[in-house]
C-alpha cells in the first residue's frame, strides 16, 4: 500500500541540510547569549548537519581566533549542556568571522567568495542561511548588497533564506513598507521571521493536546470555555535595554507578536493537513477575527501600566523612569492587560484576557482555559465556591501541563477541593527541552516555516494592535502605575473583576 504522505509528516520532519549561516550582528548579544549556544547544543546531540559553518558578519576588526575564543567563554555561560573541549573543537572549526561594514558592498562581494570557499571545502552546497541579529534600520543596506552580490539566490542547486528577528515594524505603515524592502531581494518563500515563543516545547504541543485528544476538541468552544487568560511576567526590567523599550513599549514588544501567537495556537480551526501554510492560514483566519477597537472601547477593554521603584525578591529597584537611557517624564507602558473577543463562531463572545509585565512578582509564561462551571446541582447547589475546571499550559520557565479538576477529600464528610493533574516535560521524558532557537534554527535549515510568522499575518497584527495605539493616542486609558514586585496596576483587577472574573495566580 503506497504510503500517506500527510499521515507520515505526524511522525517524521524534513531533514536539515548542511549550510553557512551568515550572521549579520555577530558580536551582539543575541549572537552569543542565543544562536551559538544553540547551535553548539545541535552539534553536542547530534542534531547539527556535519558541515554545518558560521561567519559572523560585523564591523569590529577581530581575527577568527578571537572570534572562536570570546564564543567558546559566552557559550560556557549560556549553553543548556556543559561545553565538552572535544565537541568544542570540531564546532569551532567551523566558525568565521568576516570584518565589514553593512553599507559597504565590496564586504558582501568578499563574503560571496568566502562562502564559495566554503562549499567547496565543508560541502555546504551552495545552501546559505542569512541571519539578521542587527538592528532594524540596518536591514535595507543589508539586503541591497546581498542582492547586488547576487548572494539572494540559490547557487549550484542550493537553496538561501533569510531570517528576520523582531520587532518587524512598529506599526502597520512601517510593517509594510519593512515587508516590501525584505520582498525586493527575498520571495516569501526564503523569508522567516521568527518568534522564539513558537520554538518553545508547550507553545508546539498545543496543537497535539487539541487535535490529537479527542477529550479537548469536542468542548473546545464557547458551549464549555468560560474565558481564556494569556500571562507573560517578568520580574526583570528594561535593564540596559532603555533606549530600544522607550521606543516599543510593552504592547509593540509583546503582545503584537508573542502573545498573539499564543493566542492563534489556541483559537486557531484544526488545519487541513501540516504543512506550513495550511497552519499559518488558520492562524491568519484567528487575527482577522480579532474584535477591532473604537477609541471608547480602547479606554473601556485596555490598561496599560508603568513599575514605579520597588522590591523584587526582598531587593530594592528603581522605578522604570530611573532607568538608564529612559526619559524621566516617559509614558511609556511596560504592563498592558486587555480583554480581546474573536468574532467567529466557536468563540462567540468568549473573552480573552492577556497580561503582560515587566517587574512582576514571578517570570513565567502560561495560557489557562477557564472552563465553565458545572449546573448549580448536586455539589453545587449548596457550594457556592465550587471552582472551574482550568487547564493551564505552562510555557515557561517549568513547560507543561496541568488540569484541576474537583475531588471529595477523604473521610466521613463530604468536603470538595480542587486537585490538580499535572505534566512536566523535564520528568516525564527524562531529558531537558531543546532551547527555542535550537528547534527554529533547525526548521530554516530544513525549509519547514511552520513555526515562523507570514507577512499577511504579521500585517494584520499590527492591523489590530494600531487600534489600540491610535486609542492611546487621542487620550484614551491613560497610563496607570504599579510598584515593582507587585501584579500590576488596579485597573487590571477591575477589567476581569466587571465581569466577574479575577486573574489567576501564577
């Protein structure tokens, strides 16, 4: 019988090829806090085509030597394994470094030679994989010069692609005219832009737990969800990251992307099969749907906040205008909770509250399906405290699963608690989950865009995300303050709170 091709891809993925991945910012902190610790954890588990190369693009004059030694002291620091001298010394033999400015097109047309050079000794293949860690303002001399060094092209029957980090745009104008200078040297089907949220294990295993468990599928709707809420805490603060956050703020730099991603995952229709498409068209289909803001309704459905001075784990911090790099007088939000509804009919008039804050009392990333309480009967009929079934999906920092669900507690008397069923990856599979970037850098060698974001969908993001800014911007919801260490403003409470609802404790 002839095999199912669709039926295999639950099972199987595409095979990485072996590669150069240029980095442009290769001595930014991305660089050395994420993508080579997360390349050298592919190599230490076997995951890393052998090949594989890196040159780091950037201006600083440095030799390869330096390059691999300052990578090698970042990567002991930063890699989720131990760094082993042997595994080391096969990886950084296939580290570069190629000194130049981005404006500059004689360094791209060395680069093309280097990279030649590079196939023909690690058997790269002529696959390139260009990775943009710089700044935004950066990436349209950065594409021009890799188009007229004609390096935007596949070579030798290989294959080039380029990432994009965010923030992709600041708003829809900007996401767009960003959208057409990526279009003029990379075709949507080269260009991934990336969200470390979607390479997270939990963030993947939603669509599993929806569509592989036919308990979820049949009472995931509006008959039997009471509401949906999405947190994202962070006891940090803007730390040396004042400039850049006074610019973006808490909704540009969060909600736009991470947290509606998460939200697509769980609202999105089952797709028709598994291909990167398919799934992005639902997701696409979930952000369309998104109830767009009038400028009462920003006021009425959106809070946003700012930490004031305060204390995180019994330490003292200054409040967000005392930052470094910040505007003392600065309106900008680092908390923002709204209340969304998709107008579609599985999540007919289901709200769904999102959160997220910067020194908050814990750091971690969850989604919790509030489901709606059982008939005022039986149990309930004389409990009026009886609590909800909640499902929560732990994206970070313990990623997994939980249920509670109610159970009599032993003895003589009929006494009801919650009691909780709970999944971790960490013990149930015996092994760490891979870091983000490991799984997202392996799916761009692979050619599978699956967990990478779709211009339309980006476009539209920022469709639903500039009417709450343009709110903002005619004076509705004003900002509100909270201090450090603390959940965040009043006003956050009282959104759920004039609906009967309260936030659940992290």
């Amino acid at each position: 019988m002839m095999a199912n091709p669709l039926r295999e891809g639950l099972t199987t993925r595409a095979v990485p090829q072996p590669c150069a991945i240029v980095i442009f910012g290769a001595t930014g902190d991305l660089t050395h806090r994420k993508l080579i610790p997360a390349l050298y954890n592919l190599a230490a588990d076997g995951e890393l085509p052998p090949g594989t190369t890196v040159v780091g693009f950037a201006r600083r004059p440095k030799t390869d030597e330096e390059f691999r030694e300052e990578l090698k002291e970042t990567t002991k620091k930063f890699s989720r394994q131990t760094v082993r001298d042997d595994i080391w010394s096969s990886f950084a033999a296939g580290l570069f470094y190629h000194q130049s400015d981005f404006e500059d097109e004689s360094g791209y047309t060395s680069l093309a030679r280097q990279l030649d050079d590079i196939d023909a000794k690690r058997g790269t293949r002529g696959n390139r994989l260009f990775y943009f860690a710089a700044a935004p303002e950066q990436f349209e001399p950065i594409l021009k010069n890799l188009k007229a060094a004609g390096l935007n092209e596949s070579k030798n029957g290989g294959w080039s692609r380029v990432i994009v980090e965010k923030p992709f745009g600041r708003d829809l104008a900007s996401a767009r005219e960003l959208n057409g200078i990526v279009a003029s040297s990379f075709s949507e089907e080269q260009t991934y832009r990336i969200d470390h949220f979607l390479g997270k294990e939990t963030a993947q295993n939603i669509l599993v737990l929806r569509f592989a468990n036919a308990i979820f599928e049949p009472i995931w709707n509006s008959r039997y969800i009471d509401h949906v809420q999405i947190t994202a805490a962070e006891t940090l603060g803007v730390e040396a990251r004042g400039g850049y956050y006074e610019t973006a703020g808490a909704l540009r730099d969060m909600v736009q992307n991470h947290m509606l991603q998460l939200l697509c995952l769980v609202a999105m229709e089952p797709p028709t099969d598994l291909r990167a498409d398919s799934i992005r068209d639902e997701k696409l289909k979930v952000v369309r749907s998104l109830r767009r803001y009038d400028v009462e309704q920003v006021a009425q459905f959106v809070v946003r906040g700012q930490y004031t001075a305060g204390a995180i784990n019994g330490t003292d911090v200054p409040g967000y205008r005392q930052e470094e790099k910040v505007d003392p007088n600065s309106t900008t939000e680092t908390y923002v909770a709204l209340r969304a509804i998709i107008d579609n009919w599985r999540w007919s008039e289901v709200p769904i509250y999102i959160r997220v804050g910067k020194r908050l009392p814990k750091s971690a990333t969850e989604i919790s399906v509030h489901f709606k309480r059982a008939p005022q009967v039986l149990f309930n009929r004389n409990n009026a405290e009886l609590g909800q079934n909640v499902l929560v999906i732990r994206i970070q920092p313990d990623e997994g699963i939980s249920l509670r669900t109610m159970a009599k507690i032993p003895g003589s008397s009929l006494r009801i608690e919650p009691v909780k069923m709970d999944f971790r990856y960490g013990t149930s599979f015996g092994k760490a989950s891979p870091e983000a970037y490991e799984r997202l850098l392996l799916d761009a060698m692979s050619g599978d865009a699956t967990l990478f974001a779709r211009r339309d969908e980006v476009e539209e993001a920022w469709a639903f995300i500039d009417t709450i800014e343009n709110g903002w911007a005619r004076g509705a919801d004003p900002l509100t303050f909270y201090p450090a260490g603390t959940w965040g403003p009043e006003e956050a409470d009282e959104l759920l709170a004039r609906d009967g609802r309260s936030w659940r404790r992290l």
